[in-house]
C-alpha cells in the first residue's frame, strides 16, 4: 500500500433509525482481501490438525456464521496489518461522526474491543441475533460479560463481489435488506432493537471487519490470559 492514506471522511447515510452507513469510504488495495484469506485459511488448516488452539476455532465449526479470525495477533504479512491501522482509523473517524449523531452514547463509550475479521462463503450466513447477547464460558459456565457492555457494532465491508449476504433488520420490516458497497462502514446499536441477520450467501466469499465500542474494561480478555497492558491500551480518551 503505497498511499499513506486510504479512508475518507465520507458522507452518512441512514439505513434504519440508528444504523448509519457510510458507502465507498475505504479503498480496498487490489489483492488485499485474498492475501489476507490465504492467512486465514492456512490458520483453519493449523486449527484443523490441532497445532495451535484458539477461542476462535468454534466459529469453524459453526453450522452458520463466518469464520472469526483475529488479525491483531493471526496475520502474517505486515501489509495486512498497514491495512488494519487504516481500518482502525477509519472506524474511529466514523464513530466520532456517530457521536455527532446520537450525541448521547458517547457518553456511555468507553473501550475498544480486540477487531474481528470475518468471512465466510456459501451456505454459511449469519441468522438473526444481537450483538450484545451474552453466551456462557464453556470453562466457567458464567455468562462473558464484554456483550453487555456493548454499545455500539461497527462493520467495514470489504467487498461486493457476491450474491446474497445483505444485511436485514429484524424490528425494521418495512426496511429491504441492505447490502453496502465494497470499502464502506455500517455502525449500528448493538442492543436487541438492532436484532440483525444476513440473508443467505448464494456464491461467492463475503469479507469484512469487525469491532464493537463498550462502555467499560474487557474483563473476558483479561481473564482469558491477554496481558493487563494490552488490555488497558483499548480505553478511549
């Protein structure tokens, strides 16, 4: 990536009351998407043969939903993670101007969560859920409390180069479900009003980012072993 650069300010645009979108504000180098599947794939392949372990691995197995791969600590080229910094200062920039909007939830922010990356190809779709619907630590048996926490989900679309996989609103029927260009942002509350789905993956392999914006510390990173200072380095001034 030769352009120091590759977010813009853009323009927001509503989806639904609440859900924000912010088309063709990202540039997505030629090649990036499938440089950066190669990691993942070659990461399915190691999880596969039981070399490395990861809270990521269900996502694997899931009967729907994508595969959950973490570029912070999976990538393996350092294009890739030139390529997450613009993410990250895209999705922040975009966040800012969320605030602008519903000034009242950037009071209630403040902790960035670890970035997701995923994909997934057909069948795999996501079915409806809300992002701040909590699961128990199968080691524990207690419910991780980082979904609570949840305020805010922002997505960065990496491509459009298949068929299905929009993105559909449970409580918003009148609303056709929506499918961003490629290099845009969807932000979007992450509580049950914003229950969301994606309709079925009809071919192709469907990319994008993820991270959600809390309202405090991650106790589920800390206690799963991430040291304190990493952890702490995701609290928003």
């Amino acid at each position: 990536m030769k352009k120091s650069n590759l977010w813009t300010q853009g323009s927001p645009k509503e989806v639904v009351r609440g859900v924000v979108a912010w088309e063709n504000c990202l540039e997505v180098p030629e090649g990036i998407i499938d440089s950066m599947n190669e990691d993942v794939d070659q990461w399915k392949i190691e999880q596969d043969s039981g070399t490395k372990q990861s809270e990521a691995t269900k996502s694997l197995y899931n009967a729907n939903g994508p595969i959950r791969f973490d570029p912070e600590q999976e990538f393996r080229k350092e294009i890739h993670y030139k390529f997450l910094r613009q993410i990250q200062a895209n999705s922040l920039n975009k966040a800012a101007q969320y605030f602008e909007i519903f000034p009242d939830v950037e009071r209630e922010i403040n902790w960035m969560e670890k970035y997701q990356y995923i994909t997934y190809r057909p069948p795999k779709h996501m079915e409806f859920h809300s992002d701040n619907h909590s699961v128990r630590n199968p080691k524990t048996n207690k419910f991780y409390i980082a979904p609570y926490m949840r305020r805010i989900t922002i997505l960065t679309y990496l491509n459009d180069d298949f068929m299905g996989g929009a993105l559909s609103f449970r409580y918003f029927p009148e609303a056709d479900p929506y499918k961003p260009p490629a290099g845009s942002v969807v932000i979007m509350p992450s509580s049950y009003v914003y229950s969301h789905a994606t309709t079925p993956l009809l071919n192709g392999r469907k990319a994008a980012f993820l991270v959600s914006l809390s309202s405090n510390f991650d106790m589920d990173s800390y206690n799963s072993g991430r040291p304190l200072d990493e952890v702490k380095a995701r609290e928003l001034s």
